[in-house]
C-alpha cells in the first residue's frame, strides 16, 4: 500500500511543468503590468509634447489617451490576474507538498505521535489532524489513530478490515464514517 499510494499521491500533487508554468506566470502577471504602466507614462508625455509643439490639438490628445486606456487596463487587469492565479497555484502546491511530506513520515515511521509529526511538518497539531483526514479521504493513508494518547499508526488495509477488534485495547469496534471505525473503548480511530 506504501509504494502504491505514494506513487498516485505524486502523481495529484505533480503536474507535468507545473513548477516551469508556474514560474512562467509568476514573472508575465507584474511584467505585464509594469510593461503597460511604462507605456502608458511614455504616451501621456509624448502626448503632452505634442499637444505643446503644436502637432496636436487637446481634444486629440484627450481621444489618443482614451484609445490607449482601451489596451492598456485590460493588460494591468490580465496581470492581476495572472498574480493571483500564480499564488493559487502556490498555495494547492505547498498544501500538497505538505500532505505528501505528512504521509511519507507516517508510513516511513510506522508510528508517530501527533506532536512530533507536527513539530517536524511545521505546523499545529489541529491542522496535523485535518491532514490526516484529507488524506484518509483521499484514500492515500489507512492505519489507526489514537487521539487520545496523540499516536498515529501506519497499518495495512487488510490488516484493519479484517480485524473485528481494536489494534490499540482490543475492544470491539464500530463504524464511524465513510473509511473510519472508531472503537467505543478507548476512542482510537481506525482508517481504512
């Protein structure tokens, strides 16, 4: 289950080029939007100029100025955009990075207590927790939890689907949720 679950993981968190498109955009949205303001600077002073040599009149000035605004917010909006979209990205990326780095500590280590898996993922136990149910969700992690004790046990699916009993006291278990049976006893949730 290790290999295979890792194997599909990589595969939802690494787009082919993602990194290179990412990067791509990260540079165009402020390009864009830097290449649009310096242009538009350099046509109100050529624009002044030549309202001032006498080649243009103010009104056509006025109209010249209108015309390029037309191009040029829709190109300040698309870098914006572009800005935004790029941090998106960054952000799916490292949450994905995270879960990744959270599920290889637990089926490297076979066990691992909540705080230490925090401390080492960099974050709090609360969002620890919330990983570890996305990542049952997403049917990459089967294993057991004790939230009680903070221990968190990498086990093999087969192992906790055939099992009646809880692998932490041995009380009898119960179904909880989709992919989850907690036992009543001392509270361990088991991840299938």
């Amino acid at each position: 289950m290790a290999g295979g679950s890792a194997e599909v993981l990589e595969e939802e968190v690494a787009v082919p080029d993602s990194d290179r498109g990412s990067a791509y955009i990260n540079i165009a949205g402020p390009l864009l939007i830097v290449g649009a303001l310096v242009i538009g600077v350099l046509l109100v002073l050529w624009l002044v100029n030549q309202v001032n040599v006498g080649e243009l009149s103010s009104g056509g000035a006025i109209l010249g100025a209108f015309g390029a605004s037309l191009i040029l917010i829709p190109a300040i909006v698309g870098g914006i955009i572009l800005m935004v979209r790029s941090r998106g990205e960054q952000d799916a990326q490292r949450q994905a990075n995270l879960r990744r780095q959270i599920l290889d500590m637990v089926q490297t280590q076979g066990k691992i207590s909540l705080r230490e898996l925090a401390l080492e993922a960099g974050i709090s136990g609360a969002d620890a927790k919330q990983i570890i149910y996305q990542l049952v969700g997403l049917g990459f992690f089967t294993g057991y939890v004790n939230w009680k004790d903070g221990v968190i046990y990498s086990a093999d699916a087969s192992k906790i689907q055939s099992s009646k009993t809880c692998l932490n006291c041995g009380g009898k278990l119960e179904l909880a949720g989709k992919g989850i049976i907690e036992c009543p006893y001392c509270g361990t949730e088991h991840f299938i």
